[in-house]
C-alpha cells in the first residue's frame, strides 16, 4: 500500500517545473520529452522550490516565489540578507546569502508559508545548495516543523559531521562523518522513508542514515509557517550563515541517483569550472609541481601526463641529464564532482635540463642546505638545547623529496657550549646539539655539512650566541600565573590569563578583564586544557594546549575522530608570545590528542611531552584497542619536533583500575629526583566514582607495565570532599606563600564549579589533601595550569593586561625613633597608587631591623614587600635622632646624607621596579642584605657641638647666681 500511494503522489507531482517533462493525460503520467535521461523523468517534481531566481528583493518582510508552483512564498525575517550569484555561475542564477548571527541579532531568515506538509505525510525530502560560511556550527540550513518537539531538519556540522535529523517526541540523527565544506557549494538533503529511516545525502552520496518510526507528519507546520530557511527552533541556536540555492521539498523519498540526477546540470556547472585549472607559468619547470587534488568548486582533480617519465601524475618531476634537451609534457586534468565528468583543457610545461656538472643529487643537496639555513630554531640566541637533523628526512620542508634521507647531516662546532656528539648510553642518551650556558655569553659558529652520494657536500655555517643562564632562583619566586579556559563555547575555547595577589596560589586577579589573551587561528580554532612551564634555564616559556572546539563541533566524534596535533607557542617574558605552532603529534590511529603536558628529563636533556588519546585497530577509527583513553608519550627539545608518541600508561596496567574505562589528565611534579604523577582513572572499589590517584617513580619515561611507579594515592578528590572531578594540574608552592600548604592539586569539577584547588603539606606517607574552605579563582576557571613567577614577572604581565594590579607609585613613609633602640614602628599598610589611576592600602611586609641599625643617630632606609605581589617596594625613612645626655640638652639634627652615604643605613632589597636603583641603591646588588654604616662626622661634630652648648648655658646660670 505504501509504495502504491507514493507512486500515485509521483503521477500527481510529474512534470511540474522539470525541463524535459510534458504532461500527456489526465492522470498526469509524464512522458520523456527528447533528450531527456529516463533517470530524470522518474524524478517526481519539489512541491516547494526556492530557486531565488525571480526574487526582485530580500529586504526585510519581502516575499520569495516558490517556484513550483504550490504558493509556499517565504518571507525575510531580520536583515542583511543579499542576493548574488548561485552555484552553475550561468546569467540569471541567483541565490540567497544570508548574514548569519547569534540567536538574539536581527540575522536575516526565511518564514515558509503554512500548510506544506500534512498530518498524514509518510516520506519527505528537503534538499538545498549550500556554501556554507563556517562561522557557527549546530546552525540549520534549512528546517520544517511546528517547534523543538516536532521537525525534520538538516545542520552542515554540529559534532564532527553534517546531518539530517527528525524528531517527534526524541531525536534521531542520520550522522555524517565529515562536515559539509566551507565555502564550497554543496548540495545537502534530508531524506524521511517513513516508518523506516531517516538519511542524510551530501552531493548525492549517502553518508548517514539510521531507523525510525516516526513519518514525515512530524514536519508539520503551524497555522502561521511550514518552517524555517536559515533558522533553528531551538531558541539558543545561532542563526545559519552562508549562501543558500534551489530549496527543494519533495513529498517522497528521493533515492542517491534521484538526487544526482536531478541535479545534474549544476554538477556539470561545478566540475566544468574546476577543469579549467591554472597551474600557472610552468614553461621553466625545475622542481616538482604541486598538482591540485580538489577543485575550487569541490571536484576531484586527476591528473594525465604525456610523459610520465618526466612529469608523473602526482606532479613528482625528473629533469633531463646536463647535456639532454629540455622535455615538453601536457598535463591534463579531469574534474569529477556528483557524477559528472568534465576533462580540461591539456597544460603545456617543459622541464628544464640539468646545467652542466648538476644532476638530481646536487639538486638535492642544495635543497637540502636551503632548508637548514631557514631553520627557525637556528635564527636566535640559543637559550636552550638544540634538535639537530640527521638528514633530510628529519627537516619538515624538505623531508617528502625523492631520497631526502640520502642527504646526510654532520655537524661541527668552535665551543663546547653547544655539543656535537651523543653522550651517555642505554635509554639515557643526551643527543646531539645540548647546550651548557655559562655566566658569560658564548659566541659560536655551528657548521653543518650536507653530503649525498654523487654530488658535493654543502657546508652550512651559522653565528651564534649561547646566552649566560640567567633565570631566577627558587627564592625569587614570589608569585603565579594561571592559564586557563573558561567552558565549551566559542569564546570560553580561548586562553586566559590570572596572576596570584602576592604570593598566595589561593587568591587570584583576572588579566585583560577576564577576557582571552590567546585565541587559535589554526586547527579547530578550539583551546582546552593549557598547560605553561619554564624552560629549566629558566628564561623561556612554553606554552600547549589540545586542538578541540567543542563550541563550534560539539562533543560527537572528538573521541574517536579528533585532532592530531598541538597547539604551541613559546615566549621569553610571558607577554610576548610567538607565532601559533598547530604541530602534528599522533599516531595515525590516535583518536584525540587531549590535555598535553610536558616535564623536563636531565637524564636526556629534553622534555618528555604526554597526552591522553584512544587507540584504533582500524584506519576509520571504530574498532578500539582494548585500552579504552589511555597516556601516550613522545620526547622533543624544541617543541616543534617530536618522537613517535608510546604507550606510557594504560588502565590495564594496574590491577586495581578498571580497564575498559580507560584514564585520562596525567599531571606530573618533579622534586629531588622523585616524579609524582597523578591521573583520573576509574578504580575497581574503594571510590564512589572516577577519580584521580597519585604515583611515583625514579624514572620520568618508565612505562607503568614496567612496575616502575608505585601507586601512593587514590580517591584524592572524592576523599577531599570534592564532587566527581577531572583535569589535575599539579604544582609546589613558592617558599612562604601565605596559604600555609607545600603542594597543590587543582582538580576540574567539570560538571559544576570548575577548577578547586586541593593542598597539602607532603606527598610521602599518608598523603592529606585539604579542600580549602576560603578560595579566590577567576570566574569559570576549566582545567589549566599554574606557573610560579617573580614579581618582575608579575609586574610585567600587569603592565600589558593589568593596569588595575601594577603599582606605580607608594606613599612614602617617615618616622622618627632615638638612637640605642630594639624596634621601630613602621606601618602595617601603606597607600599605592596603580597604573590605571587608582589608589589603595596594600600590606607591607617591612625587612627585619636590628639593634645594631639603631645603635647611633643618622638616617636608616628601610624596605618592604607588597603584599599584591608588585615588584615596587615600600620604601621608609627612619631618622634616628640622638639621646640627650640630661635634661635640657639639645638634640642635634640627623644628618642630611643620601641612602647609601655615611651617616646612612639601608636595609633590605631595595626597589627593583626603578631603573635607576641599581646604581643609586648599592643594597640593590643584595635582595636581603643589610647595609648598614657608621654615622658621619658631621653628626659627631653636631652632637659635640650640642654638648659645647649645654656646657656654656651651665656657666652662664653659675655667673648670674
């Protein structure tokens, strides 16, 4: 009965605005008229069709023709939509491009007219040309329905893919694997076989279908509109963004060839476009060419050489021998695109022959060199230790040249600042190119030759400077910084910046007014999960983070089809960052590359890099290893080269785990040659849900199957208090920082509050993790990391995004205390003044003053810490005044000696925030020293002369008695 009435649905739909197509009888049975395909006549005519070709305007509350015929006119809601060209470029075809917007703009959107789809409707098709802009995913092309409860829709991606989805009551979803490409036409279309599937086709090409029970009844519209053209029902939604053409509604189920078919004109249109390639001027061809494989308009490219033998399909190029006459080939391409076929026009290049005494292996050798001489790792002060390629296969621009690892790399250098040989042996081998920086700077040239069989080596000088180590000591550490993300969406998927309020990792000022600092322009364009760390000299930063945008992709497919690679930037100061890395780190059969960490190994003078990922047994990445989310690791130097990535740490490998759920979030801590390490991981009992648990071992790269690290916690979250918890991130707090803890394990409440930091005083024995019950975070911290800093550090990153936190001026302080005393009264706070204008009391923690300072009369400088964390100091003058020796003497005048000269003491560091105070401050040249001289003999001759005085009134008051 069903296929009966969707026949008789074709016969009363037949011939209705299809070129080709000639109604015969009464019944409406269509005959092919001539030349048209059998193909096309069994397509059964839209009973709505947006073609926008006699639209006259798109302003607001204007009508769009349906072109079938039917009267389903659209009308524009909001503005901003345009008219221009559609997708075969022909004169006369229009298309409607729409702005695209958040859920609450005015963005431009079609209202369809009611009553297009029935309450007994069985099987629907909506179908439309899309170039999508790629701005918002989860945004819906096009949709028919009543509300959120009851629709058929289609979305070019939400998750990893396009789909089509109906829903009457629950969801069902025909998921795609890919997204529909941006900026490229593409036809999309929903397909409801009622009471049997739902299917998503793109170009014509089934990529998801799945069973249903509902019918196409579900599409059903309103008394006021049959649905939407550019708009989702759910309120949240944005509003979709791109061109759109040739809207079709069908009240059958369209098969693949039904939509190719019907169709087939545009693809012809598309794929006569991308034949006419342009490679252009190849009449001098020397190296290879770069055959296009895609076309403009999303055809397949592929290619025909005349000459193979010169010019081989993959554009790969071998050049006549010196001496040969150059070759000519014609290359011809073919463009492929929803089954049409289109062959371009055939390209003439000639290849030139070798000059004399060259051949393919100087060829090579010279690419070779050219590519080491741009090495970016190479252009700089060396700050830290070198990966040194060992041929041509190891340098990413030349690597995929025929016989690149043929092309060998020596390397010699004038000093032993930067090595040339491997040390070491076993598993701990300090490779080539470690560098040792000194207390001076160290010139050095670094020469490396490139030799290939059959050609002349190539030598490769470079000039550099290994810089004297000058990073911060332990003590200088005064303060944190904190990166972070803030949640999954588009602007929370950027990084954001914090500082401590002084050195407390309890209490935290947002930078940039909580807005991002970095933002990806690569990948995804998604950040989570940033980790930051100091290089071990000490003076540079690097900063990873994973490559997922849940915000723009969703969650579907990130597990099992998500990015390969990191993303890395690197900087010497923490506000100066370097351009974005996106650096491809998996294995081909990896399905994520999540919250990447990295710890400096001595034993091989490089860092070991890990990250969470799924493992596959298959290229499609369904069949899975066993091992569930498990760490993988991988060793660089210089964060832009990394080892194949390893198995470090499986849930299999502990018996108290439980394996299928796999682990993810490993953080590690190293103090003293013991590397703590902890994970989230699901245990076998003894915790009510996933939890994080603690490990340690001697040996950074040991694998957890090698029974190397000892389990030493479990259920640390749950145990402290905290809700199920993810995303551990630890870190040792400074020395004296005001929270009272040694260590700190921040844990991710993913699901609620975000980041809670977690204390404790050890990580031996019966480990305690405290819960704090007093905490400041920035708002929605999301799994990220701390760094401990310095106060010239700090002041610099408020400089650049704080002016609210960077101190500028302090009130200065002066008081007054006789001689010979234990103790002088200074202010517990002080007034500072900050570089956006503002001004408050800040604490101060004044240096220690002794006896000894206070012994004699003169002028005593004394310094103190902010307690914001600000590099500028307190500064107070104390003027110790002297003793009378009996009543009425006269008390002379302090000396009016400058800080720093004889009649003066300082103590403490002074203010580093001055420019001026290493030379005029010699206290600046010790942080905690104590400067104190004798007084000057000024003041002793004021202090005689007072006595002279007192002598003179004695005699004075004798001679009037």
């Amino acid at each position: 009965m069903k296929d009966t009435a969707r026949d008789q649905r074709r016969l009363r739909r037949a011939g209705r605005g299809l070129t080709g197509l000639a109604l015969v009888s009464a019944m409406g049975v269509a005959s092919v008229a001539a030349g048209a395909s059998p193909a096309l006549a069994a397509v059964v005519p839209p009973i709505l069709d947006y073609t926008f070709n006699d639209a006259s305007s798109v302003a607001t509350a204007a009508l769009v023709p349906d072109a079938s015929g039917n009267g389903f006119d659209a009308t524009v809601v909001g503005s901003g939509a345009e008219l221009t060209a559609g997708p075969t470029g022909l004169a006369g075809d229009k298309a409607l491009k729409l702005p695209g917007g958040s859920s609450t703009s005015t963005a431009a959107y079609l209202s369809i007219a009611p009553g297009l789809v029935n309450d007994d409707a069985t099987d629907l098709t909506i179908s439309a040309w899309v170039k999508w802009d790629g701005a918002n995913p989860c945004t819906w092309p096009f949709a028919l329905g009543s509300a959120v409860e009851r629709h058929v829709f289609a979305t070019t991606q939400c998750g990893s893919g396009a789909y089509g989805a109906i829903r009457d009551g629950s969801e069902v979803r025909a998921s795609g694997a890919e997204p529909v490409p941006v900026g490229v036409w593409t036809h999309l279309a929903v397909v409801v076989d009622g009471g049997t599937s739902v299917s998503t086709y793109v170009d014509g090409e089934l990529v998801g279908t799945a069973p249903i029970t509902y019918a196409a009844a579900a599409a059903q519209g309103t008394t006021t509109f049959s649905g939407y053209v550019g708009k989702s029902f759910y309120a949240p939604d944005a509003v979709w963004g791109g061109v759109i053409d040739d809207v079709e509604v069908h009240d059958s189920a369209l098969s693949a060839a039904d939509l190719q078919d019907s169709q087939a004109s545009v693809y012809e249109a598309l794929a006569q476009a991308d034949a006419a390639v342009d490679l252009g001027d190849v009449s001098q061809v020397t190296a290879s060419l770069t055959l296009p494989t895609t076309g403009e308009s999303g055809s397949v490219l592929s290619w025909v050489s005349s000459n193979p033998t010169v010019i081989a399909a993959d554009g790969s190029v071998t050049r006549p021998a010196a001496g040969q006459p150059d070759a000519t080939v014609t290359l011809t391409p073919t463009a492929t695109r929803g089954g049409a076929t289109e062959t371009g026009a055939g390209i003439t290049a000639t290849v030139i022959a070798y000059p004399a005494g060259q051949n393919a292996e100087s060829e090579l050798a010279a690419a070779v060199s050219g590519a080491l001489a741009t090495s970016p790792q190479l252009a700089s002060d060396v700050l830290g230790s070198l990966t040194l390629p060992e041929s041509g296969a190891d340098l990413p621009a030349v690597s995929a040249l025929a016989g690149a690892s043929t092309a060998v790399i020596t390397w010699e250098s004038s000093s032993d600042a930067i090595s040339t040989v491997d040390t070491g042996s076993g598993e701990n081998v300090v490779k080539k190119g470690a560098v040792t920086r000194g207390s001076t700077d160290t010139a050095v040239t670094l020469t490396a030759t490139v030799s290939v069989p059959g050609a002349e080596s190539i030598a490769v000088p470079f000039d550099l400077t290994v810089p004297a180590l000058a990073g911060p000591t332990a003590e200088d550490l005064e303060a944190y910084m904190f990166v972070y993300f803030t949640g999954d969406s588009v602007d929370g998927e950027k990084l954001r910046f914090a500082v401590s309020e002084g050195n407390n990792a309890l209490d935290w000022d947002e930078l940039n007014d909580a807005q991002p600092v970095l933002e990806s322009t690569l990948g995804t364009k998604g950040l989570r999960d940033p980790f930051i760390m100091r290089s071990p000299e000490g003076d540079r930063f690097f900063l990873l983070a994973t490559d997922l945008s849940v915000g723009r992709s969703g969650w579907g497919g990130a597990v099992g089809n998500g990015s390969h690679y990191l993303e890395i930037w690197e900087s010497t100061d923490l506000v100066n960052w370097g351009e974005q890395r996106h650096v491809e780190v998996n294995l081909p059969n990896a399905g994520m590359t999540w919250a990447p960490e990295a710890t400096y190994d001595a034993t091989i003078d490089a860092y070991v890099v890990y990250w969470t990922s799924s493992l596959y047994t298959d290229e499609t990445r369904v069949v899975g290893d066993g091992n569930g989310p498990q760490i993988l690791m991988s060793i660089t130097r210089d964060f832009r080269t990394f080892t194949e990535p390893t198995p470090w740490f499986t849930a299999a490998d502990l018996p108290s785990l439980r394996p299928e759920n796999g682990l993810i979030d490993s953080t590690v801590l190293e103090e003293d040659g013991t590397f703590y390490r902890f994970t989230k991981a699901t245990q076998l009992a003894g915790c009510p849900s996933p939890d994080i648990i603690g490990q340690k071992s001697e040996s950074l790269r040991a694998t957890t199957a090698s029974g190397a690290w000892e389990q030493v916690d479990d259920c640390i979250g749950r145990t402290a208090g905290t809700p199920e918890v993810e995303g551990p991130s630890v870190f040792k707090a400074n020395p004296g920082d005001e929270s009272g803890y040694n260590y700190f394990l921040w844990v991710d409440n993913y699901g609620g509050v975000g980041y809670i930091p977690l204390g404790t005083d050890s990580l031996e024995g019966n480990i305690q993790w405290d819960y704090p019950a007093d905490f400041s975070l920035p708002a929605s911290p999301r799994h990220g990391s701390v760094l401990a800093i310095t106060r010239e550090e700090r002041d610099a990153l408020a400089a650049k995004w704080g002016p609210n936190l960077l101190v500028t001026s302090v009130e200065p302080v002066e008081v007054q205390t006789p001689a010979g005393g234990t103790a002088v009264a200074l202010p517990e706070t002080i007034s500072a003044t900050f570089a956006d204008g503002s001004a408050r009391e800040l604490s101060v923690d004044w240096d220690s003053v002794t006896a000894a300072d206070l012994a004699a009369p003169g002028i005593l400088t004394v310094r103190g810490d902010l307690s914001n964390g600000a590099a500028t100091r307190a500064t107070a003058t104390v003027t110790i005044t002297a003793v009378p020796t009996e009543p009425g003497a006269v008390t002379p005048a302090p000396s009016p000696s400058t800080p720093g000269t004889p009649g003066t003491a300082v103590v403490g560091k002074p203010d580093t925030s001055s420019p001026d105070s290493m030379a005029s401050d010699p206290a600046r040249l010790a942080r905690t020293g104590l400067e104190t001289l004798l007084p000057s003999v000024l003041g002793t001759l004021l202090i005689a002369a007072g006595v002279l005085a007192m002598i003179a009134r004695k005699r004075r008051g004798l001679m009037t008695r």
